[in-house]
C-alpha cells in the first residue's frame, strides 16, 4: 500500500502549484510536508485525495480504496453553526461504512465513543459542536477521523488556531496511530513539532526541494532554497 506521485503538476488558471513532483508515501510512514506559504502544500495534498486534476503526472493509490485515506482539510469542510452534536459530528467518520442515512449499530456506537474518550471529548458527547472552543472542535474532527479507522491520515494545518497542549495532546494521539501502523501524513509549520514527532519530511516550494529524514530536510541551506523558490515565484506572478 502506498501513494505514488509521479511528475505531477497542478496549475489553477495556467499557473502551476506543484510542478513536477515526484514522491512516495509508504504505508506505515509518517511524514511531515513542509514549505512556505502557498508552495503548494493544500494542492498537494488535495491531490492526493483525487480532489484536484492532474495537468500532468498522476497520482496513484496502490492498493487503497478512498474509503482507506481519511482526510482533514486546512479549512474545515463542518459548519460549525449547524445544530449537530460532538457525538454526531465525530460518527461522520462512519461514512464510508453506514452511508448517509445508515443507523449506528451498537458495536459502532462504542468506537465512536472511544474515539471522543482518546481525544479527551467523551464527557463532551452531547454537547452541541457550537459550544467548543477551537481545540475542542479540533479534538473532535481528530476523532472522526479516527472512527473512520483509515489506513492513510492525511491532515492539512491540523493545529492551526490550536492551543499547545492540545497540540500535544493530538500529536501523541497521532504517533499512537502511526505505531499501529498507520499511515500520517501533516503539513505542519512548526519546526519544533516536525523535529519531535515526524522521522521524515517533504519539503516542498512548487517543486520538491527535498523528502528524506527530518535532520537531513530541515537544513538551513535546503530551507532558504526553498524560500529563495517561493519568493522567486512571487515576483514572477508580479511581473505578468
Ligand atoms: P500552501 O498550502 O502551501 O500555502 P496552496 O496549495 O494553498 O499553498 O497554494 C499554492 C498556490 O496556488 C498559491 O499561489 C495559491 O495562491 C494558489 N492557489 C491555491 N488555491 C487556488 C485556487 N483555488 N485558485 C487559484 N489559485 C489558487
Ligand atoms: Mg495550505
């Protein structure tokens, strides 16, 4: 099982976001994607989940079914403002097994809630999802995402808006994931968070810049290439 990207490239309106990348992500790896500000990261990892066409290249799960790769957008794709409880929001991960209208069976109601209890949400099942601060809401979304028992877990600025110790706290929950072995795959821009939790990392500025171990990825020298990149890009668009 893996997700292999080969010479990909996604533009919007003729610009390209990602530009001939090549990368594989192994089953059972956990990776960091890192890179600044509109190198491409979301496109990438959107692309990933067959979101975004490919302009050229693909992307191919080996293996997988969608239902094998669990995704958490940089925007949340949950109204917050909707009438919908902890316990509701976090059986969304039962989709892909009960279908919109399915019933929880009681064997599916206790995953659901041991899922809120490893998060630290179970004594928050009832509540309404309008009543949480971001942390929680951000706990629940980690929850869903664990009911939904992926093989792949795909997150996009997971903790942006984020206390610390939640943070933390779904780090850990995470690396408990990958032990299980569980694909994780997180755009982070916290250095310190990469360093502690992530063995590899994708760098990326439209183009890859680097993938390997951590140590060896966030380097001083690959950084400020990936920057150079990044801003070399900007003044490009500024020109046209
Ligand atoms: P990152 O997640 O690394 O910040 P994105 O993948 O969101 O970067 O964006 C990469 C580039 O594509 C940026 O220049 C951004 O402005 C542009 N972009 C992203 N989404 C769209 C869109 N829907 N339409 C047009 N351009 C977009
Ligand atoms: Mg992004």
């Amino acid at each position: 099982m893996s997700i292999l990207i080969k010479n990909l490239t996604v533009s919007y309106q003729a610009r390209p976001a990602v530009h001939h990348v090549d990368m594989i992500f192994p089953t059972g790896c956990m990776y960091a994607i890192f890179g600044p500000n509109g190198a491409g990261k979301s496109t990438l990892l959107k692309t990933m989940m067959g979101l975004l066409r490919c302009n050229t290249g693909s992307v191919e799960w080996q293996n997988l079914q969608r239902a094998d790769i669990a995704y958490l957008p940089q925007q949340s794709d949950v109204d917050r403002s909707q009438p919908m409880s902890v316990f509701e929001l976090a059986a969304m991960g039962l989709w892909y097994e009960i279908g919109f209208f399915g019933r929880v069976n009681p064997t599916q109601r206790e995953r659901v809630q041991a899922a809120l209890n490893r998060v630290d949400m179970g004594d928050f099942a009832n509540r309404t999802i309008n009543e949480l601060s971001n942390g929680q809401f951000q706990r629940v979304l980690l929850a869903r995402m664990l009911v939904q028992n992926a093989k792949f877990l795909l997150l996009d600025e997971p903790f942006n808006a984020v206390d610390a110790k939640t943070t933390y706290a779904l780090l850990d929950v995470l690396r408990q994931e990958n032990r299980q072995g569980k694909a994780v795959i997180a755009v982070l821009h916290d250095y310190e968070q990469v360093r502690a939790y992530f063995p590899h990392t994708f760098l990326i500025a439209r183009e890859k810049i680097a993938d390997g171990k951590t140590e060896n990825v966030l380097t001083d020298e690959l950084l400020s290439r990936a920057n150079a990149l990044a801003q070399a890009a900007e003044d490009d668009d500024w020109c046209e």
